[in-house]
C-alpha cells in the first residue's frame, strides 16, 4: 500500500510547476488583464469565463463556480484522488517522487470507477501480451506489422490481441474480481442464466484511453471476416466511458495539438496511428461516424483550428461535408481539410509512399472550407456541359457570397473565371445579385463572425448578488486578512474579534492553524489545506475579489466595527421581526407591542452606529 506523501513533497511538487503550464494542456488560454482566460472544461460556453491566476497559482470559473489548485483541477477533470493528481503532476513536469509513495498495482482502489479502471488496465496488459508473446497472437501480430505498424507503434497505443477462447474470464476469476464488477465493466456479455463470456473474441484489441492516459474501453477488429459479426465493435458505455466525450489519441497527441494550434481529425483509428507513426502526432479520431458537441468542446478548448482529414472515396467526402457543417454551427474554429491525393485513405497513402511524403501533404495541401466545398459540388456532375456548368455556378455563387474577406472572394472568383472561360466582371455581377436577394448562405467551417474573446476581469469578478452588508463586509476582510500580513495581525491583536457566518469564521480558524506551520499563506498550498469543497469554493470567491489598494486600515477597520457591532444588532432585529411574524399569527396584540418597542429601539441603535 502506498505511503502517505509528505506535505513538503506535495509542496515542492506544487511550487515546482505553473498552473498554467498543466491546465494549458487542455485549455486555450489567452491574457486578459492580469489573468489568463479560456474556455471552461466543466461546462459547455461560447464567451471565455474560466481564469488562471498565475500570481496566486489558482483557477476560478466565473460561471459554474468551479476552482482551486493545480491538483484540484486534475481531480476534478480527471476525476482522480488527490495522490493521483499529485503523482500525474510530478511525472509531467519530470519530478521524481519515491515509489514508496505512488499506488501500486495490488493497492486497493475503493471507488468503482478506479475499479474499473483497473480492470481495463489489466485486460490491456493481457491482450497486449498475447499480441507480442504467444503464438495464438501471431496471425493477429502479422497483420499488424503488413499494415505498416512496427513493435514500437503497437507498444505505444497498447494494441493487442483476444483470442477465440476466452481469456478474460478465467483470468479475473483466478484473482477473485467481484461478480457484479465483473458484470458492469462491459467486459462480458451475460447469458439468461448470468453467465458471463468475454465480449471479444477473434480480434485485433485497440484501446481506448482518457485524457490521463487511463484505459476505459477497447475497440476490436475482425482478424478474419465474418458476415454474421460487425467488423468493428467497441465497448459499451460504462461508468468510466462515454463515448460522446472521449477522442481516440486524444491523450497522446494533446502536447502536440497545443504545440502545432492545430488538431487533425481522421476518419479511424488505424490513420490516427499511421500518421502518428510518421511523425503527424496531433491527430485524433471520434468514437463514432460524427463528432458530438462534447467532443467539439473538448477540441475548442485546447485550438483554434481543426482539419478535417477523412478517405477520399465517397463515403469519405460526405463525412467531410458533415463534418464542417457540424463544427461549424458548434464552435469558433477555423476549419480546413486535408485530402489525400489520388483519393486514397491517410493509412494507404503512406503504405503505399513513406513518412516523408506522408508529412508534406499534412504540411501543404490544406483546402479551405470553401474550397472543399467548391471541389464537393463538382462531384457527379458534367462540368463541360453547359447546364450542369450553371447549376454549378449558381450553387458556388451561393457559397462565395457568404465569404466575409474580399480578397479570399476574388480569389474564388479568378478561380471560377479560369475554369469555365467566363467574365470574372459577370460573376461579380451574378454575385452581388445573390448577395441582394438573399442573406449570405454561409460556408460550414467558414469564419463568419469574430471568435468571442475574453470579457474583461472587471466585468467578470462580482459578488453574489444575495449577500447582506455584513456578508460582503466579512469576505472583503477576510480576502485582505488573506493578502496581506499587516490587515491579519491588526485583525487578530483584537481577541474579541469573530467572524459572524461559520464559513468565514471556519475559513479564519484553518488560516490561523496553517500559519503556525506556514512562514506564508499562499492560496494555492492553503487550498490543499482547506480539505472541503464548499470551504474551497468560498476561498476561490474571496481571493478573487478585485484587489484593494488602499494603505491604510479605514476599510478594514469599518469591515471590524460592522462585523462586531452592527451584526450582532442586525441578528437581534431579524429574531425580533421573526417573532412579530409569530404574534401577529397568534393575533397577540400585548407581544405585537412589546416587540414594536423592542425593534423601535434597535433601530435606534443601528442608526446611531452609522452615523458614529
């Protein structure tokens, strides 16, 4: 079982990276202000409200409220322990932390979801071996290697084999898996009589990872066909999969879409790996024919431009079309598409050639959206009979017109004029008429208006609008207390001093425990502190509060004299016309009177302290 990791290993882990450095993997951040802002991971949104602070080493969405440190954003993401998050840290930053302390395999994991997780890992491991180690995988490893893949490939994507018989079952049984887990994994398929048997059989294992790297399902292909069984069949959702928001690769290639602002979409699993073979490691493939909402989001967050690289037959080609016209309506990113000459698929292409002509298409031949849609509806059509040649350019005309840049739009202009030997001055003119009767059609995968950029901070950094004057009173001193030395001991050389709401005053109780082992409070170490969500969320909001500048303690002394003083007469004034409420139920006139007086009096005492 793993030891404990100490709190001076957790901070040097900590202090040892920038918060924007790990969530910039999976978030497009852009400076605005002080902050960095992107779009956030926990929720879908078209205007950037998710904010990286890299003064205190936090982040805050100002829309679901989410924050924390750089350990709680990878648990929350990732939906890991707090060990986890620390160890995944340290290995991406190249930290070395001791064995002692990393969970191993025999470890228990309690959740079902870390269960689970080790199923799959397990059952990855054990195709992966029958691949490369035994000779019912041979056929299986053959087909791998003429398919162009070599040891090092089919061992980076943990590809593997099933067998015809089954494996997975005996296997786990031998270590006394629960049945139930067993049942759930989508492993097995389960018989009237509930009896399980594995799900694969005869197949060629591909694995599906989260963005950790975790495995969470398996794709399996026919080694040999089967009219009465589907060529590919994948896991079912579970627990930890859900193919709506999972991307094949996506965990490989996020460093380098990061790297490249660009992501590839391909058509299958078998282009994403041959590509990545030849060194076009930013592609990744969607678990379906289309990508879903999720899917885009995901990809929005971490690039702003995707190609869309699909066969070339026409099956191909209409995915394409869908494609762009999907994203499009779903996001803000620029949109290409890179199409394999002579119309074959990414995978035959460098089968056929090599790596190095493999990589100049993906560095050149890019087509715009417009120009994949001026090549689409050419198909099936009879360009050099005048007819189909107006049908054509009428429909192209509609596309052009929705083309904001001008210069973009002559060029499609010379391009059509060229083609078909006509007056580029007649289809300016054919064009402005489309233009006049109708809106502009516009272009899937065409940038029709600006990408939303970041609100200002300002805008942003509020209060809850519910909050009373003393609520606002105790988190404006509560946030100075927090950042800056000078307010927090002004505020506790006075021992009477309380905060009047327990989350404040809980909050003030764990800063004062922390300083006595701490030399400074930074928030993000003090967040790990804080071990409750709630508490956490309360300090993101409080810390994030717009800085004050003022030098002197005026404010800091009103915040005190209201908590201390006009609080305490606030509560009595709540009770007192609470217990009116109570009277006037009763219909007690003798108590409506007494307590009129009573609130008449503390009235007067509210009033004399504001005007003190």
């Amino acid at each position: 079982m793993a030891t404990r990791i100490p709190e001076d290993v957790i901070e040097s882990v900590r202090g040892s990276v920038n918060i924007a450095d790990v969530v910039g993997q999976y978030v497009q951040l852009k400076k605005s202000g002080k902050n960095l802002f992107g779009l956030c991971p926990f929720h879908e949104e078209k205007t950037p409200s998710f904010s990286v602070n890299e003064e205190k080493q936090i982040f805050h969405c100002f829309s679901c409220g989410r924050g924390g440190n750089v350990f709680k954003f990878l648990m929350e993401l990732n939906n890991i322990s707090f060990p986890e998050a620390v160890i995944q840290v340290a290995d991406d930053a190249n930290i070395t932390i001791a064995d002692e302390y990393k969970q191993t395999d025999s470890s228990p994991v309690n959740s079902e979801f870390g269960q689970l997780i080790g199923l799959y890992e397990d059952a990855a491991k054990l195709y992966h071996h029958v691949l490369m180690n035994t000779q019912v995988g041979e056929a299986a490893l053959d087909y791998l290697h003429k398919r162009g893949l070599d040891d090092e490939t089919i061992a980076t994507f943990d590809i593997g084999f099933a067998p015809g018989e089954g494996l997975l079952k005996p296997f786990f049984e031998e270590r006394h898996v629960d049945y139930q887990l067993l049942r759930s994994s989508g492993l097995f398929i389960e018989n009237q009589d509930g009896q399980l048997r594995d799900r694969f059989s005869n197949r060629v294992m591909f694995t599906i990872r989260n963005a950790s790297g975790k495995v969470i399902a398996f794709s399996g292909r026919l080694l040999h066909k089967d009219p009465d069984a589907p060529k590919y069949l994948n896991s079912p959702e579970t627990k930890i999969f859900h193919k709506s928001d999972t991307l094949f690769n996506f965990d490989l290639a996020r460093k380098e879409i990061r790297k490249a602002d660009s992501v590839i979409l391909f058509e299958g699993f078998m282009d994403v790996i041959a590509a990545y073979s030849a060194g076009v490691k930013n592609g990744i493939a969607s678990m379906g024919t289309s990508l879903t909402s999720d899917q885009i989001g995901i990809l929005q967050r971490i690039t702003s431009t995707l190609y869309v690289s699909y066969d070339g037959d026409d099956a191909g080609q209409n995915a394409t079309h869908r494609a762009l016209s999907l994203i499009s309506d779903q996001s803000n990113m620029n949109l290409g598409v890179v199409q394999m000459p002579e119309g074959l698929d990414p995978d035959e292409y460098l089968r056929k050639y090599d790596a190095e002509h493999f990589r100049a298409v993906y560095e050149g031949a890019k087509e715009t959206p417009v120009g994949f849609a001026l090549r689409y509806l050419a198909r099936g059509r009879n360009l050099d009979n005048p007819s189909d040649q107006l049908t054509y350019l009428t429909e192209v005309l509609k596309i052009v017109a929705g083309v904001q840049s001008p210069v973009e739009q002559d060029l499609y202009l010379n391009q059509l004029a060229d083609r078909f030997g006509v007056e580029k001055g007649s289809l300016k003119q054919q064009l402005a008429e489309v233009r006049q009767t109708r809106a502009a059609t516009v272009v899937p995968g065409e940038q029709q208006t600006p990408v939303d950029t970041p609100t200002p901070v300002k805008q942003l950094v509020r209060e809850p609008d519910h909050l009373d004057r003393i609520e606002r009173a105790e988190r404006l001193l509560l946030h100075r207390m927090l950042t800056d030395q000078s307010v927090w001991l002004h505020v506790t050389a006075n021992q009477d001093f309380n905060f009047v709401h327990d989350q404040y005053q809980t909050l003030f109780l764990m800063a004062q425990g922390f300083k006595q082992t701490h030399a400074e409070l930074q928030i993000a170490a003090f967040l790990d502190y804080v071990n409750d969500d709630e508490l956490q969320r309360t300090l993101i909001e409080i810390t994030e509060q717009p800085s004050v500048t003022r030098d002197d303690m005026d404010d800091v002394n009103d915040c005190m004299h209201l908590i201390m003083n006009q609080a305490p007469i606030e509560e009595l004034i709540r009770q007192k016309n609470l217990a009116m409420i109570e009277a006037k139920r009763l219909n007690n006139h003798d108590l409506q009177n007494q307590l009129t007086l009573e609130l008449v009096n503390l009235y007067k005492q509210k009033q004399a302290m504001k005007n003190a």
